[in-house]
C-alpha cells in the first residue's frame, strides 16, 4: 500500500463574511481541507493573527489533520476576512480587505527540509499580492522545481490584485495549470494566445508554449476539461442544486491532483473531481464540517 500522498497548500487563511455570518475560507484552505478529506498529509503554509478569528482558523485546520507547523500567529496583523455577496445563480462577489495576516509569510528555514518530502506544492495568484508573501511562495516553489516536485497553480482573478506579469510569473513556476473558463481570456492574453472557438485548441497552445504538463480547466455547469502532452479528457457537467458555488473550484482541484497523484485513469480523474465540487455547490460554505 502506498504512503499517503503528501501536500504543502501556500497563501491566504481568512473568513468569508456573507451576508447570514462568517466562514471559513480562503483557496488554498478550502483545498487543504479537501485534500485532507481525500487522504492526503497535508501541511499549509500561511500566517493569522492573535485573534479570535486566528485561533478558531487553527482550530478548524488541526480537525482535519492539517500540520501547521507553517501558520503562524502575528502579533501586528488582523486574521484575513473577506465580505462576500452572492447572486440569484449562486455566484459569488468578493471585498477582500487589504493588509492582513496572509500577507506577512516569511520564510522558515525548516521549509527546506519539510519539502524533501512532499509530493505537490499548490499555490495561487491572490496569495502573492503582497511583496513578502510572493517572495516566499516563489522561494518555496523554485526549490520544488528543483528537486522535481509538482507545482499546482490554482488561478483565483480577484481585482485589483493581479496583472499579466504576475500571471507570466505565477504559471512559469508551474508544472501544472488550473483555471476556469472565465479566467482563460486573461491567461491567454497575458501570453499572447490567441483564443481558438475551440476552448481545447486555446489550452492545447497554451501548454505548448509554456511547457506545462498538463491543463484543466473547469467549466461551471457544464463540466472539465483537460489536456496532455497524450490526450484531452472532457467530463460534462453533473446535475446539482446550487446553494452556492464558493470553494467548489478548490474542492475540484483537490480531486483533480488526488487522482493524480494516484495515477488514476483521466476519465476517473475528472469524474471524481467534478462530482466532489457538484457536492460543494449544494451546501452553504466551501469546507464541510465532516467528509462529504
């Protein structure tokens, strides 16, 4: 039998203040805890603050098993929140505040030797939107990249913190490419790919010209698609009632990179991925409070 797969998740920890109260969030947490649900070891790499919020978000991490070894609690900064609005379709609208606990991440010597062991550093855009945080992401992600360890970037567009550059940069450290078909426009533009009518022709030319080893792209209700160096997998949209869509990428991606990681068949693999985000979507908040 196999060792667990191990996972270090990189950037924001924060709560998601909707309109009937908060919860907790953040893209790389959300896929923490997934990924966690799914068997993984996994550790996040993150900071709170010495607050309330903080100490509840520690909480919730060590209750799915997650090392935080890497989370620290800042005396001068404020744990992350996030006010979150959501339309009639279940889409949802962020104000991210600025100046929190997340964009302090400082690097730790210890890191060095916690990622000879790991399997798949995730990380994504929002995280890097302070300069201490982007350089420790991208220190991490370069002694990854140089002892063979797959990169998952997760792309999450949250206005105004990102432009090409840092998508150019992001995606350069990246062996592997997650996005929505929302997010392609931006991705190819920043790259000068030219969008093909055919969205798997679009993804085909990006992963040639950036050398990736394989894109997926999420398609809200109508399903994932995937290309290769081999193949393109395309699995349709799955039946749900939407309570809300928030977290549903991330819970996606954490089934995507499980698949993976167990070699699973890429039929399997989107499958899975697709049903466990489809069961997200029909509850109130992005992590369950017990498997799904």
């Amino acid at each position: 039998m196999k060792p667990a797969p191990r996972i270090l998740s990189c950037g924001e920890v924060l709560w998601d203040l909707f309109p009937d109260g908060p919860r907790f969030g953040g893209a790389p947490v959300n896929f923490a805890c997934h990924a966690a649900l799914l068997g993984a070891r996994v550790s996040v790499l993150s900071a709170v603050g010495c607050d309330p919020r903080g100490s509840q978000a520690l909480a919730i991490l060590h209750s799915f098993g997650i090392d935080t070894t890497f989370v620290p609690s800042l005396e001068n900064a404020s744990t992350g929140t996030v006010g979150v609005s959501i339309d009639a379709t279940g889409k949802p609208t962020f104000k991210i505040e600025p100046d929190s606990a997340w964009d302090s991440l400082a690097w730790d010597g210890a890191l060095l030797g916690s990622l000879a062991s790991v399997d798949v550093v995730y990380f994504g855009t929002l995280g890097q939107r302070s300069a201490p945080s982007r350089a420790t992401i991208r220190r991490v992600l370069q002694e990854a990249k140089s002892l063979g360890i797959l990169r998952v970037l997760d792309i999450n567009l949250r206005s105004p913190f990102y432009d090409a550059a840092l998508l150019r940069e992001s995606i350069a450290l990246a062996s592997i490419l997650k996005l929505s078909d929302e997010e392609l426009p931006e991705v190819a533009a920043a790259h000068g790919v030219p969008l093909d009518p055919l969205p798997e022709a679009s993804l085909y030319a990006l992963r040639a010209r950036l050398g990736l080893d394989c894109i997926v792209m999420t398609r809200g209700a109508d399903g994932a698609l995937m290309v290769s160096s081999s193949a393109t997998t395309q699995q349709e949209g799955l039946p749900t009632a939407v309570v809300d869509t928030v977290g549903a990428g991330d819970a996606f991606t954490a089934g995507f990179v499980l698949g993976l990681l167990r070699e699973q068949a890429p039929d399997d693999i989107l499958r899975s991925a697709c049903e466990i985000a489809a069961r997200v979507c029909s509850h109130a908040g992005a992590v369950p409070v017990a498997p799904i």
